[in-house]
C-alpha cells in the first residue's frame, strides 16, 4: 500500500474512544465470596441460605448465562447478604454438586431436566391406598436413583387404609431400605431415615408427601389436598421444589407431585453399579448385554443356575431395568 492510500484509508478509519480499555478474557474470581444454599426459586429470584442461618434473595449474575441453578445447589454469592426486605445479592458461581437428580418428561424427549442436586438420599413415597400404590413409578424411581448414585428408601404411607406385605416382598430382593407410616402414628423410623442427610422426597400428588413434611417440620406449612373419587389421582399442591431444614438434623427437598418420570438418560451400566454382585457376575456379559431376560447367553443366568445368585434378585434387577421401557407415565 502506497502512502497515499495509507493515508486516505486512515480517514475513513473509526477513531478509537479516550480511556477505553481492550476487551480481555480473563474472568474475575470469587475465592472470596460468600456460600450459600438454594433453598427454592421462584419466577427467577433465589432464596438462600447463607452458612450462618440468614435467608435471603438473590439473582442470577448474567456471566452465568444459560447455566441452571437448581434447588439444593451450593453457590457463591456477592452483594448483600443481610435479607433486609428490598435486598438482593448475586449468584456469580455454582459449586460442584456432589449428585445430581435428574429426568426426562417423558422416555422419547431428549432433554434431561434437572430435579434436585447434592442429595444423598431419595425417599419414594407411596401410598397404600387413596390413590392406590404404582408398583411402576416405584421402580423407575428406584433407577434414577441408582443412577444419580442416591441411596432409595421407600416410604409408604397410609398403612391404615392398607396392607404393604404384597410391595414388600417384592421390594425385598432389591435391598432397598423400606418404612411404613400411618395417618396420625409415630414417625421415629423415618426421622431416623433421614437424620444428617439431604434427603429429595418424590412421589404423586395426594400420597401423603405434604403431610409427611408438616409433620417432621412443623413450621413448614406446606398444602396439602385430597385425592379426586373418579381419577384416583391427587391435586398438584406444591408448585416448586424446597428445602427445608430438620429440628433434629439434616435436610429434606419436598417437590411438586409427578406423574412421569422419564429415563432415556439412563444407561444400564449406572443401574448395575448400585449392585455390586451383580456387577461383578456380569462382567463375564458378552459385549452389548442388557441383562434383560431376553438375553440368550447373559452371565446372571449362568450365576443363577450354578446357585451363585438368588433368582429373586435378579429378577427383581431385570423387572426396574425393564422399567425404562415401559410408560413413563403412571
């Protein structure tokens, strides 16, 4: 380029602003800032709770962009923390979770939808009768669980109105710790269930969930309905996922009742994990075996014949696994 055009080109040039500073990339830290807990959200604002007990509202800071915030998340905070009414601090940072419960809607939609995260146990509550038991969304629970790496326990309630014995037997093969409840009688079991841990309950609406929480935090205040005669099935009470701190230790996560749990997420090898002799068995699997019963030469059967494994339990692992391809809805 000759001078001449140099020249001419720089007078068409934009003339750069006074004291503007160049773009970089480096992004500030938080090391300093504040923890807290998401206890619940609503429309776009956070209620945490900061590691000295105080409530208080914050939003998300927009370097976070698109990125989730989920009940149960712990995360870094900057701004106002006092809870003063009119206040509101910043979420600039989540920190690593521990576990994350997640679903799809249903088994043919892609997209995982993130429940809950840093809980150690799923409590899997079902009624006994009034709406009747779903033996169904039992064991997909019981998956998603095993997967997200979340100890189950079932919890049914209403035992009153019904037996347990049947769901029960055939829970039992499984391992999974079981407590039975009735309206109006002692809760020592579960509140021993769920002492010093983070515990999400799931379940429908109208199976007790509410009630159960009112009853172990009484300044909860949760809503509670009754069950609708002609669908069997119960009204959606609670509209949004919150964590609500024990008087006698650890946490629980009420959520809103469901009536589908999707698994398309899962992959079997998670679900097997959760069963240490029977993974063992079935690394002798030929390649791509889904240790379903269709399975001509999968190694489960070869244990159960030479009595190495209960037919029982691996009956009962075949039938959750079997739940990923059924219905999502129940």
């Amino acid at each position: 380029m000759s001078p001449r055009e140099r020249d001419e080109h720089e007078r068409f040039e934009r003339p750069r602003r006074r004291g503007s500073r160049p773009r970089t990339k480096d992004r500030p830290t938080y090391d300093a800032a504040s923890v807290a807990r998401v206890v619940t959200i609503d429309r776009g604002r956070y209620t945490l709770t900061a590691e000295d007990g105080t409530v208080f509202t914050a939003m998300k800071s927009r370097p976070l962009g698109r990125q989730g915030v989920v009940v149960g998340d712990e995360v870094r905070v900057v701004g106002d923390l006092s809870g003063r009414e009119g206040t509101l601090a910043r979420i600039v940072e989540v920190l690593p979770r521990r576990t994350v419960l997640r679903r799809t809607a249903d088994d043919d939609e892609a997209l995982e939808r993130v429940i809950v995260a840093n809980a150690d146990r799923m409590v899997i509550v079902q009624a006994l009768a009034d709406p009747p038991p779903r033996m169904g969304l039992i064991d997909r629970c019981l998956v998603a669980a095993f997967d997200a790496g979340i100890e189950p326990i079932v919890c049914f309630t209403k035992a009153d109105l019904g037996s347990p014995d049947e769901l029960l037997a055939l829970l039992r093969p499984l391992d999974v710790r079981v407590v039975v409840t009735q309206r109006g009688g002692p809760l020592d079991e579960v509140r021993d269930e769920l002492r010093d841990h983070t515990s999400v309950l799931v379940g429908h609406s109208g199976v007790g969930k509410s009630t159960l929480v009112n009853a172990l935090v009484p300044d909860a205040d949760r809503a509670t309905s009754h069950v609708n005669e002609v669908t069997g099935r119960g009204r959606h009470t609670s509209t949004s996922a919150q964590l609500l701190a024990l008087p006698f230790g650890g946490s629980i996560i009420d959520t809103p009742g469901i009536r589908s749990f999707g698994l398309r997420h899962v992959e079997t090898d998670h679900i097997i994990r959760a069963f240490p002799d029977l993974a063992e068995v079935a690394l002798d699997c030929p390649r791509g075996c889904t240790h379903l019963v269709e399975e001509p030469e999968c190694a489960l059967d070869v244990a159960v014949a030479e009595g190495r494994l209960p037919a029982e339990r691996v009956t009962s692992f075949r039938r959750i696994l079997a739940s990923r391809a059924t219905a999502a809805e129940y």
